[in-house]
C-alpha cells in the first residue's frame, strides 16, 4: 500500500461538477493498493497517516497531529500511485490490485482510520472524480509499506 498524504487547509471531490465530499483543515490521503497487499498493512498505515507530526505548532514547527489540530480526513482511492513508468511512455499499471481486492482494502483503510480518530470523507473508487485542494505549506509525504 501506498499513502501520498497531503496537509490541505481544504479540499473536495466533484462527480460530474457536484461537490460529493469536502474538508476544511487536515488531510487528503490519495491511497494505492498493489497486488501484493492485504490487510496486514492497513493498521499500521492508518496509525501513521493519523499520528504524522506536520501541523505546525505556535513556534511553527511541524510537531503536531491531526487530532491536535482537529483536522479532518479525505480518502481518494488512486491506482495510478501503482503506474510503472520504467519501459515506453505509457504507465502500466499492472502492478495495482484487482478492483473487487483494492475496493475491500480501502473500505477497511477508511473504517480503521474511523476506529482510530475520524471518520473520513471519501473519494469514490472506480468514478472519475475531480479534486480539488489547497495545499498547506505545500506538505506532502509519501509512505509506503
């Protein structure tokens, strides 16, 4: 699995120009899911994501969570994060899981990060979605596990 997590002070989802999810202050996490995964990831994934130190404190540095702040949560499945770009100037992506396995694997992502915090907003999976966002800082990290 993979997590491009992104500290927003905003961000939406729109199916077809209707605004379906949005939050104000906090994360949107764009979550992967390759072949290979199963659940063993999605505990210690959702916990990292939830307790990442990168809201900035009153000295202004990062060393604040999501819950400190009382951010909110939006989870955009994207299987792009698995696209192998190393041959041609097509991704291939067949390193992604199966649809019926990544839509199980997120549904548990976005239901251990409820049992930990919040309940996130979500993007939906298998939908062209448009997303919009404004990037706090810009923060952005990666994790992969």
């Amino acid at each position: 699995m993979k997590l491009v997590i992104q500290r927003v002070k905003n961000a939406t989802v729109e199916l077809d120009g209707v605004i379906v999810s949005q939050i104000g202050k906090g994360l949107l996490i764009f979550l992967g899911i390759s072949k290979q995964d199963d659940n063993s990831e999605v505990n210690w994934l959702a916990k990292k994501a939830i307790e990442l130190r990168i809201f900035e404190d009153d000295a202004d540095k990062m060393n604040l969570s999501l819950a400190d702040v009382n951010g909110e949560v939006l989870l955009v499945p994207q299987f792009t994060l698995y696209g192998n770009c190393d041959k041609g100037r097509r991704p291939n992506f067949t390193s992604a899981a199966k649809p019926k396995k990544a839509l199980n694997l997120f549904k548990e992502f976005a239901s251990r990060l409820e049992e930990i915090y919040i309940k996130p907003k979500l993007g939906y999976f298998g939908e062209h979605m448009e997303i919009s966002l404004v990037n706090d800082g810009p923060v952005t990290i990666v994790i992969e596990k």
